[in-house]
C-alpha cells in the first residue's frame, strides 16, 4: 500500500492516446456533493492535505503525551478520496454500501468486474444526523488502489473485530472558518475516539468496510452537531479519520483519509426512498429525536436532558481528548 499524495482523481491514457477516466474519477463525479477548490471553494467537499493535522509523532508516548508529543502529519494519506454523498431519507440510512443506488459503489464494482489493478479496496465513513422530518448521511468514500498489507496498523483495522476497531477509529477536526461558537464547541474535541464515544456499526465485505457513526447515540455530540448545522453555510470544516497508535512501535500516526466540508447548504442532499422493510423510525428512543435540522437555526424540543451534564445514553465525552488534533 503506497501512501498517497493529497491531488485530485487522475486520469488515464488509453493505448490510443484519449483520456478516459478512472474509475475514481467516476466515482467522484458521481457522488451528490461536488468536488470544489481547497480554497475558495464553497458548497462542496475538497480533500485537505493531511500536514494541517496535529497527530501523535515518534517519541509520543515517550514524552508523556498531550500537544508536545505531536507534529504535523505526513501531507499524503493512506488512502485516496473517492467521493463524497450527502443523503437525506425519512429513517436512518445503514450499510449503504451495499445498496444498489449507491453510485460511488458502483463505478467501484464495475471497476473490479473489468479488473481494474486500482480498484483494491472501499472504505466509507458514514456519519448519519438524526433530524426530523428526515434523518441525514454524509459518507466520505476513501479507496486503496493498490494493496493493504495484512498486518500494517489499518489492515488490522479493517480485519480486527468490532472491539479492536471501536478501541481504535478516530477522528480530528479542524474548523476553518465560521462563528465563535461553532469553533469554541467544536473545537473541545478536536480529536476523538468515535468508537468509544458514539455507537459504530462495522458493515465489512471482501472489498470493502463502512463504518456507520451513530450521532444520535449522544445527546452533546447532537447538540454540538446541530448547532454546526445551524451555521452550516458559513461553517468550513476539516475532517482527518485515521487508526489511532498506541504504542511507540506503531507511530507516528497518519491519516487515512481527510475531508473539508466547505459552507454547505442543507438543500444538497440528495434524497434516498426507503423501502417500508428497511425504514427504522429515526425518533423512536434516540438521544437526538429532539433537534429538528433547519440551515437557518437549531430548535431543540426536548426537556429531558440532563442540563449539567448533557447526558442521555451514551456520553460524547472520550476517554482521551485531544485538542490538539
């Protein structure tokens, strides 16, 4: 598995000198939130090279942790971006890459069907947002066009248990622009350990793992999400997901793949129709059934949080949080 460099999707030369696109290009294209500029770039997703997150380097555990034992990550990912989706639909959606309307899923399948040699391996983050009337997904596809070794630290990720992979998936935030408040919140929890602090459900195939991220599984990880969704259009947000080292032997740490959501709007979401057999009522017993998602405020109808401690099932307070990414 070579690491990958932060550029966009390429292209490839046929024989008779055309360009034709790569499977990841297509992919790309066919994912509904476009790609736009790193910098100037707004309503769309870019890939942030991975040296503007602050992640544990050699020596960490040596100097006794914290922001002295970290340094800019490797510029280059472990994987390469593969599209990004912004789903909305009237239930949670799960496992959806396995779904056959899932279009970066397909250009990966047609791609394996004719034997692509970049075509490896599929790996999509699905952050589902609970929400009324309709729960929301953004699902940031990375891949691996070339093998990943058995026994480096994100092969036994992808082939440990759920227990290994909730001890160990993790992600840094970075906000780069929007209110006060969203980067005061947000940044609070700069860096995380998503499975032990939410509820992480691990969908694994031959060619592929999704990892869906319960938000709803914490009362102050909806409420710190709603109140960036308030803001979302003036809101640009890194996102670094990465397997967390924890020993000397497996640093420094590096970034499987990144992701800048920039100024978002709400309307972009593409909706996804359910069949009733699949559809799971987003509010029923839900610690976020009761944000209601808008682009111009947050309205939170329930009275039953616990006010001191934000606290309802799950807590969203990590184990070991890292402000300094």
């Amino acid at each position: 598995m070579c690491p990958t460099k932060p550029d966009r999707p390429g292209q490839a030369a046929t024989a008779a000198g055309s360009v034709e696109k790569s499977w990841r290009e297509e992919a790309v294209a066919a994912g509904s939130l476009r790609l736009v500029d790193l910098d100037r770039g707004a309503n769309g997703w870019a890939s942030p090279p991975g040296d503007l997150f602050h992640l544990r380097a050699r020596g960490y555990f040596n100097s006794g942790g914290g922001k002295r034992g970290k340094a800019p990550s490797a510029a280059d990912w472990l994987l390469r971006p593969a599209g990004v989706d912004w789903l909305r639909s009237h239930a949670r959606l799960d496992h959806v890459l396995a779904r056959d309307d899932n279009s970066v899923a397909a250009a990966f399948r047609r791609a394996r069907l004719r034997k692509d040699p970049t075509a490896h391996f599929l790996l999509a983050v699905n952050l589902q947002v609970p929400g009324r009337p309709d729960a929301y997904s953004a699902v940031f596809y990375f891949a691996a066009e070339a093998p990943i070794p058995p026994d480096s630290l994100l092969g036994r990720f992808i082939h440990g248990d759920d227990a290994y992979r909730n001890a160990r998936f993790k992600i840094a935030n970075r906000i780069v622009k929007g209110p006060w408040l969203v980067r005061a919140t947000v940044g609070n929890y700069a860096a995380c350990l998503l499975g032990r602090a939410l509820t992480c459900r691990y969908h694994k195939g031959d060619d592929y793992l999704e990892i869906d991220v319960d938000i709803g599984s914490s009362a102050i990880a909806s409420a710190i999400l709603h109140l960036a969704l308030g803001a979302v259009t003036s809101v640009t947000i890194d996102m670094g997901f990465l397997v967390e080292s924890q020993s000397e032997e497996e640093l420094p740490e590096r970034l499987f793949g990144a992701v800048r959501i920039a100024q978002m709007e709400m309307g972009a979401s593409k909706y996804v129709e359910l069949p009733p057999d699949e559809a799971m009522p987003e509010t029923a017993g839900r610690a976020g059934a009761g944000f209601r998602v808008s682009s111009a405020k947050v309205v939170n109808h329930s009275r039953q949080q616990d006010h001191a401690g934000g606290k309802v099932g799950r807590s969203m307070s990590c184990p070991e949080r890292e402000s300094g990414g």
